[in-house]
C-alpha cells in the first residue's frame, strides 16, 4: 500500500497553490486582528463590543461558505476536466447567491444592530458599543461577499496571486485607516469603535474594486465578461442545490454554533468577554495556515476525481493528513510559545490579563486536533464529493455535544468561564476520530460532474 505520493508535481502544485492561499488568508485576516489589537487599546467595553461584531461577521462567512462551497467543488471537478464554459455559469450563480446573503445581512447590522447586539450579549454597555460598529460595518458585509466570491471562483481554477494583492491592499488600507478614525488623527474626530468599522468599510470596497477590475480585464484563464454574469444554466443549477444542499445545512449549523458560541461567551463576565475577543481572533489566524492548505488540497481533490484517477487520489489522501497533523503539531508549538507575546500587545488589565492565559490555553491545546480533522473533511471528504456526510457529523456534535455541554457548565454546574470556553471547542478534538476512520474507508471520492 503506498502512502506517500511519489510524484514531484503534486507537490510543486500543492505549494504553488498553498502557500498564496495561506498568505491571502492571513492578510485577509489581518484586518480582523488590526481592529482587535487597536481597538484593544481603548478598553474591554471596546473590545468586547468589537467581538460582537465579530461573532456576526462570522456567521455570515459561515452562510457565504455554504452557499459558495458546492459551487467551488463543481468547479475544481469541471477545471480538471477542462470544461470553462460550465465554470462561467456556475460563477454567475453563486455571485448573485453572495449577493443576497451579504444584502441580507448589511441590511439587518444597518437597520437593526442594537437588536443583533442583544442577541449576542446581555451585558447593556457591551451591547452599545456592539451596535454601533455594526451600524457603520453593516455596508462592509455586501462588500466582502462579492469579492470572496470573485476569488473563490478564480482561486478554484488556479489563479491566487490576485488573492494576495487584494488581501495586501485591504490590511494596508484597514491599518491606515484606523489610526486615522479609530484614535483621531489628521483633522479627523476620535471615532472609537466606529472608526475602526468605518475603516473596515472603505478597505473592502477597495478590495472589491481590485479583484472586479482583475476578474473583468485582466484574466487570461477563466476571462470573465459583465455579461458571464447573467447567464443562466438549470442543469447546473440544479445540481448546485442537489449538492449543495447539505453543504449550505453543514453550514447553518456551524453559524448556530458560532452564534452560540458568542451567545456563552457574551454572558460571562466582562473580563472574560474581553479574553475571548482575544483567543477568538488569534485562533482564526493560526487556523490560516491550515485553511489555506485545506483549500489547496480540496482544489486538487477535485481536479483528481474530475480527471477520474481515483488510486492516485487515495495516496494523495494519505499524503495530505501527514502533512496536515505535521501542521497541527508545529501550529501548537508556535501558539504555545507566542502567548506571551501576544498578551503583551494588549493594553489589558490586572483581572482580564490571568483569564485571557487561560483562554489561550484552551485554544493553544485543541489547534493541533483542529489542524488534522478540520481540513482532512473539507480539503478530502468535502472537496471529494460527499458533501452530506460532513453536514450530518456537524450536526452531531453541535447539538449533542457542544452547545448541551456549556449550557450544562455553564447554568448548571455554574463552572468557570474558561471551562465554558473548552467546551465550545471541545468537538475539534473528537471529531479526529470520527475523521480518521471516515478518510481512510475512501468510500467519499464520488465525481459530480455531467
């Protein structure tokens, strides 16, 4: 039985499609970890207001990924099968389900923010601060659902250096900015916490104006025109909803579980709420990294099984969870020694600073188990074809396990916040086995296109 893929070029492709993915993802994130690290320095009333908006952002990214994952999945299958037609109509019909969901969302956080802030925290002054950055930031979520899409698409056929230009210009532009209208500078009024929102704001506009512009003009693979997208395929379209069904229900279970997750969290103390701003943002950037290699296998997945090169795919498969718990291993590492350093970039005080070391532990222990099932299921089951298994083991373990346990530390056994917190991610360590044995039956690999 071989293991290890012996062929040089899977690995070139695997780099050169990984690591500008992982550089993008860490830029695009960046903009998050500006806002928390400057907006930190205002106070934990800030900062806690920025994790509501943060809890929101994630939900959206959560439904955007459901309603845009089978399309990329569709595509990586129809790019291996050098079909370009089918991936013009499949791009057309997940920009305008991006559009709807990021309207819905920019309308909600612009016309009823104080009601969304409530849903997250009880705590009066917390909920204030929340409402006003999502009021500023609500146009922001329009914005960044068109342009992920834009660059999901082209990413799936191999193009990612715009990808890294784009999240350049958007952590560069955001970081300016908020100096500017976060602290008060250049004749501009100390906007606070909305000046870190309004920030965000004109950053994704930018982004969007690139990556438009780049999909329109400049593109030579997929070459894109204004009118690709107002084309109209029922066959494709059906098999988007056929497939992607699951892959949309995965993910309205994972935005109820980052709703709960804020939902928890924001009933804690203050302190705590500040600590989990924190974890929060550090654990969305060392899982980047991973991410990025996760999308990367699940572009060459896909291109494997649209080519129809099923043994070459299961040595892949083993070859990529090697790699991906020797991510996981080294991601620990590197959190574990970073702690310090990164507590120390917050102006945090005397109580929130023990509570915050005690979060990033929980985080720091269950990133090396979320480095090798996480990406495993997305970059190989997902990306393979069965979509509805990862929907039903998500389901599982949020309802059943997840969201019963905090409420049981939390109301019942009245545990302590950190205890709460291991709990909300204590399923990125069982699911590991559920991962392993699924992966290596190989009964995933199915080819989806017609």
């Amino acid at each position: 039985m071989q293991i290890i893929v012996r062929d040089k070029r899977f690995y070139r492709s695997l780099v050169a499609l990984a690591v500008p993915i992982c550089l993008q993802n860490i830029l695009t994130y960046g903009v998050a970890l500006a806002d928390n690290v400057m907006v930190g320095q205002l106070g934990e009333t800030a900062l806690g207001g920025l994790y509501v908006g943060t809890v929101v952002h994630m939900v959206l990214m959560n439904i955007l990924f459901g309603v845009t994952q089978a399309s990329t999945i569709l595509t990586a299958q129809y790019w291996g099968a050098r079909r370009l037609d089918p991936v013009r109509d499949i791009a057309a019909i997940a920009l305008r389900g991006a559009a709807i969901v990021g309207g819905v969302f920019a309308i909600a956080a612009i016309f009823a923010p104080a009601g969304l802030a409530r849903l997250v925290t009880d705590k009066p002054e917390v909920a204030a601060a929340g409402a006003q950055y999502l009021r500023t930031v609500g146009a922001s979520y329009l914005l960044f659902a068109l342009s992920q899409t834009f660059l999901l698409t082209l990413r799936t056929v191999e193009v990612v250096a715009i990808g890294v230009a784009n999240a350049i210009l958007a952590l560069v532009l955001n970081i300016a900015l908020n100096w500017v209208f976060i602290y008060g500078h250049l004749g501009c009024p100390a906007l606070g916490v909305r000046g870190a929102a309004l920030a965000t704001v004109i950053a994704r506009a930018a982004e969007l104006a690139l990556v438009v512009g780049y999909a329109f003009l400049a593109d030579k693979t997929l070459r894109l025109r204004p009118r690709d997208l107002l084309r109209r395929n029922g066959a494709l379209l059906r098999d988007l909803v056929r497939y992607g069904t699951p892959l949309m229900l995965g993910q309205a279970v994972w935005a109820v579980n980052q709703f709960g997750r804020g939902f928890f969290v924001g009933r804690m103390a203050p302190a705590s709420i500040a600590a989990a701003s924190i974890s929060d943002t550090v654990d969305g950037l060392v899982w980047m990294m991973p991410l990025g290699v996760a999308i990367a296998c699940g572009i060459l997945t896909g291109k494997t099984i649209g080519e129809g090169r099923f043994d070459a795919m299961k040595v892949q498969a083993r070859t990529m969870q090697l790699v991906f718990l020797s991510i996981g291993a080294f991601t620990a590492l590197l959190l574990w020694t970073a702690r310090p350093f990164i507590l120390a970039s917050y102006g945090l005080e005397p109580e929130t600073l023990p509570v915050a070391r005690a979060f990033l532990a929980v985080v720091t222990l269950t990133a090396a188990s979320r480095c090798y099932q996480a990406p495993s299921l997305m970059g190989l089951v997902k990306a393979g074809g069965d979509t509805a298994f990862v929907f039903i083991n998500d389901t599982f373990w949020v309802f059943c396990w997840v969201l019963p346990g905090a409420f049981v530390a939390q109301r019942v056994l009245h545990a302590p916040d950190w205890v709460v917190y291991a709990m909300l991610l204590s399923d990125q360590v069982t699911k590991c086995f559920v991962a392993v044995v699924k992966i290596n039956r190989f009964r995933w690999m199915r080819r989806l296109v017609a």
